[in-house]
C-alpha cells in the first residue's frame, strides 16, 4: 500500500523560480527519502532525512520533515529546465522496504 | 559509485512467453535487491524483496508463480516473468541496498506483451 502521499500531483514553474513539493505519510518512519524520476527512466536519490532531523540541504534541495504531521516538503530553487522530472517521496519505516508515493510532476519551462 | 543496470532495458515479446530480466550492482555488492512495477504516469508498488542465497518475499497480491526471482550472487538477482500476458506489460525497476536504507535504482525495463 502507499503511504505517501505527494501534493500537488503536477507543478508547472519557469525557470528561476523555486518549487516546492510536499508529501505526508501515516504511520512512524526511520527516515524519509525523495527521489526523481526522468520520463521513462529509473529513479535517482536525492536526499534522506532522519526522523530525528527537521531540515537537510543537499545542493538547490532543502527538505524540511515535520513528524508531528507527518509530512516533509521539498524545495527545489532556481528552478532549471532541467529539473522537469517526476519526483516522489518514500518512506523508511524500520524494515529494508520502502513506500513510495503517488509522486508529483514537475515542468521547468525555459 | 553504486551504479545498477538492468538488461534488457525493453523487451516486447508473445503472449504466452517468459521473459528474464536482469538486475547488477555493478560496483558494490548488494545485501538486499528489489523489485518494483510501475505504471504509466503512477508510482512505483514493490513486487517481492530479494535477499541472496534466500527465498524472496513476496508483497500481497503479487503471484509467485509468475513472477520468479533468483539471487543467485550479491551483485546479481533476476525476475522471470512467465507465460507473460497483455497485462503484464509495464515497466520494470530493480533496486539495490547495501545499508538497507538507501536504495540505489536500476534504469528500468519496459515490457510490452503483445
């Protein structure tokens, strides 16, 4: 079953601006994880947040974790055309599996 | 480092044959490999868990029979989709862990089942 659960489903920017995607989960986590997604290809990592850490930056990323809602955000600035891919949030819950959500799109017009 | 490949990348065939896809960590080697479906434009719904030398594990509702995964080493595990049908079509994601926290993905493999 998923159990994130990403808003919005699609997100259409120009270059330059800031795109923020956000995901909420039910159950407890070890971590959550946000990872991309180009048309048609696999997936790539971006970034792992405990459940002990409220906020990560990896590069134009910064991904906030709120566990008393249940919910994390991604933040992408300076938005370049090249960042138009899908991205989803999983989460970690303790086993080796994770739980993806339904994932949102993301245009980057030049 | 931690790449994952997967072969063949698409792969169309007949009603009724069976299909093997490949899944390598090709510079580390992987304690657990996974195995995802996806359909257009949805997410990614975990098929079975992999671990080498071990049975896979299942999730609900994913047939067993049909869906045959081998580990055979740590920087290998394969899925054998049989007596594939129209429905089977999808696209195919392998993954690999190491810490069992990340996940590393394969580029996927397309499946079209005429």
């Amino acid at each position: 079953s998923q159990q994130g659960e990403e808003d919005p489903q699609a997100l259409s920017i120009q270059e330059g601006e800031n795109a923020t995607m956000n995901c909420s989960y039910k159950t407890s986590i070890n971590n959550l994880q946000w990872y991309r997604q180009n048309s048609g290809r696999g997936l790539v990592h971006l970034i792992l947040i405990r459940s002990n850490e409220r906020e990560k930056h990896s590069g134009r990323l910064r991904v906030t974790l709120d566990t008393s809602k249940k919910s994390s955000s991604l933040l992408i600035t300076a938005s370049r055309a090249a960042d138009t891919a899908s991205y989803f949030c999983a989460t970690h819950t303790g086993y080796s599996t994770l739980t993806f959500g339904k994932g949102t799109m993301l245009l980057v017009s030049p | 480092g931690a790449v994952v490949s997967q072969h063949p990348s698409w792969v169309i065939c007949k009603s009724g044959t069976s299909v093997k896809i490949e899944c390598r960590s090709l510079d580390f080697q992987a304690t657990t490999m996974f195995w995802y479906r996806q359909f257009p434009k949805q997410s990614l719904m975990l098929m079975a868990t992999s671990n080498e030398g071990s049975k896979a594990t299942y999730e609900q509702g994913v047939e067993k029979d049909k869906f045959l995964i081998n580990h055979a080493s740590l920087t290998l595990s394969t899925l054998t989709v049989t007596s594939a049908h129209p429905e089977d079509s999808s696209f195919y994601i392998c993954s690999a862990s190491i810490l069992e926290e990340t996940q590393y993905f394969g580029p996927g493999t397309r499946l079209l089942v005429l």
